[in-house]
C-alpha cells in the first residue's frame, strides 16, 4: 500500500505539469487515491481513539467515506451526473457483493465458519432495505409519468429526489442516535484495547493532508474520464461503476480483509455493510442537495434497468448473509460470483 504513494508525485506531474494523455493521468491518479483513503482511514481511527466512543463513532462514520464523496464532487462538477450516479451504484454494490465477500473468503480460509451479532446486521440489513426502496422509488415515479405522459416530468423528478434526499438524510442522523447514543450498549463491537500510537496533531495532519491530496488526485481524474473511456473504448458509466466505485472504497476492502483474518466477522459486517448504508443515507443525498447548489442538478432516477436490478439485488443478498449470523466461504465465492456477473454485464453495456 505505501509503494502506491509514490504514484501521488508521478500523477500530479503528469496532470498539472506535463499535461500528459487523459489515459496516464486517470491512471496514475485513481491509483494514487487508494494509499492516501487508506491514510485517511488510520488517522480517523487514532482521532477516534483519542476522542473517545461516541465522538470517535461519530468521526469515523463522518469520514468514512470521504474519498468516495470528493470522487464524486468533482464528476458532479465536470457535469457527469449519470456517471456520479453509476459510481452511486457501484458502491452499493461493491460494498455488498465485493468487500462483504473477499472478507467472507478471507476470514474462511482455515475456518469451518465465522458467526457475528444477529442484532447488529438485523438492524443493518434493514436500513439497507430501506435504502433500496428509497432509492428505487424516483426510477418507479418516473416510469410511471412517461406512461401517463404528464407534462413537466423533470421537474417532478427532481423535486421528488430532493424530498427524498431529506428523508434520508434525517433517518441516517436518527440512525447515528440510535446506535450510538441511545442503543449503544446493543450494538457495541469488540473493540481494539490498545490505546492510540499518534498525537492529536499528526493525526489530524495526516486527515488533513491525505483529503486535500485526494481532491487534487479527484480533480484530474474527473477532467480525464471521458479522454480515458475513448482510448479504451469503454464507457465513462462503467468506469464509475467499477473503477470509481471500486477506488473509492478500497480502504474498506483491505479492512474487511485484515479484520476478517482476524475472526472480527462482525466488524466487518458493520464495515461493508455499514459503507453501503452510508452511501445511500448519506452520499447520495448529499450529492443531489450539493448539485443544486453548484449548478448541475442530479436526481435519483436510476434510468438503467440493469443498475436498479444490482442494487436491489446486492440487498436482497445481504438480507440472505444476515439471517443465521453466520457465514462460510461458499456464501462469500456466491457473493463474489454475482458481483463478476453484474460486472460483465456492466462491461458491455453501452451507456
């Protein structure tokens, strides 16, 4: 992971100073992105330590998914609203079906099972059924209108994805109150006892520093989407789909792993899960309130069919994982498979 960072240098050369082919600086730069959200993640993880449970929950749910955010401001910005919205996806379901399911694999290998809190992913699974609805709800309303015909259709649709950006936005703050203030005790993980090995000042240096880099590392990434999607001959949704979704959540995917060698299934449960939820309940409203604001205004109308199947099935698939509170290494090759399934037929759908 540290041998990455010296791709930091390398891309913002390549982009700011030799102005280098769109295919080098969206390379080097996406790459470059994963070292520093995993740095963002360690010096999260010692400000929780040193601030204690419930503002250390709070800092770590804030950042935990602040390179994918910034990812996606700076799309929004370059106006590749149908591809922010494809990295939405890709989120969701590289959360559900890729990082639950290398963490499933991995924590396996040597293992006849791994058990977690039924309670815990209950409540989870829950919200991430919640979300699905949510999120289903304006492609429903819009087809809806085309086979009524009624006048103003896009307006009506981006009212409605605001009204339910604030719905959302407001169960996930009752969320946070709930499991970590009035309900904390029920859900509280196994946690790591040793204390925290920075100082207040480096870690909030290191945050600091890592997000600035990343909104550069974001900035020439966006400008070189679609010069990429050329030259490769791929679509700019599918590289928000995989490439963006997959970069901006990597962090995640080597946590789930480590901890998952570790035996803690049920962190990693909260972590994947927990990732998915946030970007439904959070992210995406966020994303939809902040276009308005900068002038390219985004709705929740998932207008591929494919991309309404993926999520409500990486739902459905979790919702299964959850019931026993237990897992075993064919339910995470099973989660794997469908996520390589969804992903060719992502590959050759030309958006």
């Amino acid at each position: 992971m540290i041998a990455f960072l010296v791709l930091v240098p390398i891309s913002l050369a390549l982009g700011y100073v030799f102005h280098a082919s769109p295919l080098w600086v969206f390379a080097t730069s996406v790459l470059a992105i994963v070292p520093l959200a995993e740095w963002i993640r360690r010096a999260t993880d010692q400000m929780a330590r040193l601030a204690g449970p419930t503002i250390g929950g709070l800092l770590n749910v804030t950042f935990g998914n602040v390179a994918e955010l910034i990812i996606a401001l700076f799309v929004l910005r370059a106006g590749h609203t149908e591809v922010v919205k494809a990295q939405i996806t890709g989120s969701i379901v590289g959360n559900s079906l890729l990082g639950l399911g290398l963490g499933i694999v991995a924590g396996s290998w040597g293992r006849d099972k791994q058990s977690f809190s039924r309670a815990h992913a209950g409540l989870l699974s829950s919200l991430l059924m919640l979300s699905v609805i949510a999120l289903l709800l304006p492609a429903l309303f819009d087809l809806t209108e085309k086979n009524a015909d009624i006048p103003g259709r896009n307006l009506l649709d981006e009212r409605l994805s605001l009204g339910v950006s604030v719905v959302l936005i407001l169960v996930y703050v009752a969320n946070l109150g709930y499991t970590l203030l009035t309900h904390r005790d029920v859900f509280a993980l196994e946690e790591d006892q040793t204390g925290p090995a920075w100082s207040r000042g480096k870690a909030l240096g290191v945050l600091v520093g890592a997000t600035a880099v990343i909104a550069l590392e974001s900035e020439l990434a966006s400008g070189a989407l679609e010069g990429t999607a050329g030259r490769l001959g791929l679509s700019t949704f599918f590289l928000g789909i995989i490439v963006l979704a997959v970069v901006g959540n990597a962090a995640e995917y080597i946590s789930a792993v480590y901890f998952a060698r570790q035996d803690r299934m049920g962190l990693v449960v909260t972590i994947t899960v927990g990732s998915t939820i946030q970007v439904a309940l959070l992210t995406a409203p966020l994303l939809v309130l902040i276009s308005w604001a900068i002038g390219h205004p985004m709705n929740l109308v998932f207008a591929n069919p494919l991309e309404l199947i993926a999520i409500a099935g990486a739902a459905f698939a979790v919702n299964s994982i959850a019931q026993d509170g237990e897992t075993t290494w064919f339910e995470g090759v099973l989660l794997l498979a469908v996520y390589a399934l969804l992903g060719l037929a992502f590959f050759y759908l030309k958006a």
